[in-house]
C-alpha cells in the first residue's frame, strides 16, 4: 500500500513540473505574473563581457515601493570571462529608467535619497544594498537602483546603465516574448 502511495505522490510531483514548465514556456512566468526581462545581451551590442538584466513581475512592480517613495530596481549584473574585474562607480555610474516617454535617474545610493530610512535597516539589509566597488570576472551580483515612484507614470520601456569603466553605456531592452509550448495531442491522458 505504502508504494502505491509513494507513486501517488511522484505522479503528482510530475504532473506538477509538467504544468510549471507549460506555464513558464507560455511567455515568462506563471499565468498569474507576467513579467518581462530588460538585457543588453542582443548580438552585436557592444558589451565588454558585461550582461545587465532586469526583470520586472508586473504584479509585484505595481503593488510594491519603498517608504511609498521609491520604486526598487534590482539589476543583476554579471561578467564573462574578463581579464580584469569590472570597476564599479557608485558617484560616475547611472542607470536611467525609460518609462511613458521619459527619462528617469535611478540612484544606487539609499543613503542618499532617504537618509532617515537608510539609518532603519538592518546592517545585513544595507550591505546588500550598498553598491560595489567591482565585480570579479565570472561572477554576477545583484545591484540595487531607486526611483523616485512619483516620477514613474506609464509603461516601463527599458533601462540605460552607464558604468564609467565601460566604453559605452549597457542599453537594456525587453527580450522576446517566448512563444506558447505546444501541449500534447492527447492532454486529456
């Protein structure tokens, strides 16, 4: 009995993973939180072995800010294989948010913007945040942007990200959408 039991189980965990992975290959995560990815890992976009990427779920984006003041952005940053680190800059580098039309400067610096909730965190929370120096070769890190949440009217377009050690600045905009998987003839089973 207990093995029927167990089959039970591992046809459901399957079922399970099946379902995730249609969802997932429908456009980007589940049917209930689209989201969309901005990268600057288009062929022939100058690069320097450094992907930028954002990825915004629409449904947390709208409903989430920071002190009702500021909206988070997350960039993953990684480098390829480089022969140096990447030297970061928190007072030279920008990130510019492109949305309804405009032009938005992000800052990496909190403490900066709000000093009051800067000195509220935790210690663990503001070394997260804090903004770093340089990043190894083969390594990614996630970088932490806000903008002001008064300024972001309209419908996200992409993102600019200068890091003043790079010849040029990461343009980051939308990937493709992914198209629907096809399901099996007989889903029915």
């Amino acid at each position: 009995m207990q093995s029927r039991e167990t089959i039970t189980w591992i046809a459901a965990g399957i079922a399970v993973a099946v379902s995730a992975t249609v969802a997932l290959a429908a456009g980007g995560g589940t049917l209930n939180d689209p989201q969309e990815t901005y990268t600057n890992s288009w062929k022939g976009m100058p690069n320097d072995g450094v992907i930028a990427s954002v990825t915004v779920q629409f449904v947390t984006y709208e409903l989430n800010s920071v002190a009702g003041k500021y909206k988070l952005i997350p960039v993953l940053l990684r480098t390829g294989a480089r022969s140096a680190p990447l030297t970061l800059a928190l007072e030279q580098d920008r990130l510019v948010v492109s949305c309804g039309g405009k032009k938005i400067a992000a800052s990496f610096q909190l403490s900066a913007l709000d000093r009051t909730l800067w000195d509220s965190l935790p210690p663990d929370t503001k070394r997260r945040l804090t903004y770093p120096e340089q990043l190894s070769p083969d390594s990614a890190m996630m970088v932490y942007a806000f903008v002001p949440l008064a300024d972001l009217k309209g419908q996200l377009e992409g993102f600019e990200y200068t890091i003043k050690s790079l010849p040029a600045p990461l343009l980051l905009q939308p990937e493709p959408k992914k198209k629907a998987a096809a399901l099996p003839d007989d889903a029915s089973g």
